[in-house]
C-alpha cells in the first residue's frame, strides 16, 4: 500500500515538473492569446475608426456648406438679373446742350431768351402728367414751372412756352416769370433743368414769386414716380 502511494506520489511529482503544459492547458493557452490578440485588434480597429468617423463628418459639413454656397451665389446672380431687368432709366435732354455743358447765349437774357428744346425718356409705369422747371442753382431761384403737361408728351420744341405752344391743357406757374426766363446772372452760374413724372393729371401748384428746389418738392410731395435733371452753366 505503501509502495503504490509513493508510486502515484512519483509519478504525479515527474508530471508537474517536466516542464510541458498539458494539452488542455495548451488549448486554454491558445484560446487566451486568441482573445488577447483579438480584443488588441478589435480595440485598434475602433481606434481606427475614430479619426475616420470624424473624417466622414467633416467631409459631410463640406458637402453641406458646398450646396449652400452654391445657392447663394445662384440667388445672386437671380438678384443682379432682377435688378438689371426692372431698371428703369428716366432721362430729360436737350439739342442745344449736353449734361454739364455751357447754356448758349440764344436761351439767355442776353440773347433771344427761348425755351431750349427739351426731350425726355424712360418714364415710369404709371405716369399721368410731367412738370418741368428750371432753377438756378448757384442761388436757389426758380426761374420757369411748366406743369400738368399730358402724359403722352416726351418733347417740348424750343420756344413753345415764348410762343404760347405748349401741349393743350400745359400751365404756367407764377415764378420769376409767367413764361420761360433764361439765365440772367452777372457772373457764371449753374442751371438745371428737373422733369417731374407724377401719378396725377393735375396736381396744384402753390408756390408764387420767390422760391426754389424745397417748395417745388413739397409740392409735389407724395405724387412723384421719377424724376431726371439736366444740368449746366451759363457765362454772360
């Protein structure tokens, strides 16, 4: 009994010091590494994943802000298309001077004092009647108010106020004159000539004697769709 307790004692001792794993202990070894090497992997792959998530978002947040720069500047250029296509040019010119040219003596005191020939352009939708005057603008003083001038008219011939043919139904306030007065002055002086286009066929005009450009615009406050000027000096 003795012998065979020893004997297992042996050769239990011989196993646990040879050195070599058991095979189950082997497996178990392997399955370890298994989970080891694979969870070091997993980790890194999530890892990994990281820098490429954030990468997909901010490759998203550019894909965003692409088509929305895009919109605006399509709405831009819609905006600049509208502006171009409503824009409305109203124009008052003359035969006998250009913008910012000299007055002839002709449409002076010093000389025939007629009305110059004047045309305008470009009228607003809408318009019922014209105004016209002439200030000077180196002293703020009217000299001429045309008013009530008929919708349909784009041109006044020289001389129709002098000769008494301006379009039927075409005033005359009392300013410096009843009819046209040309520049008068003693040194150069700058003249403009402004066309109202109103939404009124007749629209009353108070001012009597001395006045300029603030009573001419109360005036016709509230019924003005345009307006264009010509402007420029007379030397005697």
């Amino acid at each position: 009994m003795r012998r065979a307790i020893s004997s297992a004692f042996t050769l239990l001792l011989l196993c646990h010091c040879s050195g070599e794993d058991s095979p189950a202990d082997a497996g178990q070894a392997a399955d370890a590494q298994v989970l080891l090497d694979t969870g070091v992997a997993a980790d890194a792959g999530r890892a990994d994943a990281g820098p490429t998530d954030a990468e997909a978002e901010d490759t998203g947040t550019l894909a965003d802000a692409g088509p929305a720069d895009t919109g605006a500047l399509d709405s831009g250029q819609a905006d600049a298309g509208e502006v171009d296509a409503g824009q409305v040019t109203f124009a008052l010119t003359s035969a006998a001077y250009a913008e910012g040219g000299a007055i002839p003596q002709r449409h002076s005191c010093n000389g025939e004092d007629l009305q110059p020939e004047l045309s305008w352009t470009g009228a607003p939708e809408g318009t019922m009647s014209f105004a016209i005057v002439l200030i000077d603008e180196s002293i703020d003083f009217t000299h001429w108010v045309a008013y009530d001038i008929p919708a349909g008219t784009n041109q006044l011939p020289e001389g129709a106020s002098d000769m008494g043919t301006l379009p039927s139904g075409t005033q005359e306030a009392r300013a410096y004159c009843t009819q046209f007065c040309g520049p008068c002055p003693r040194s150069q002086h700058t003249y403009k000539f402004e066309i109202f286009a109103l939404d009124m066929a007749n629209v009353p005009f108070g001012p009597r004697g001395a006045f300029g450009q603030a009573e001419i615009d109360r005036a016709y406050a509230g019924h003005i769709l345009g307006r264009a000027t010509l402007t420029a000096t007379y030397t005697p």
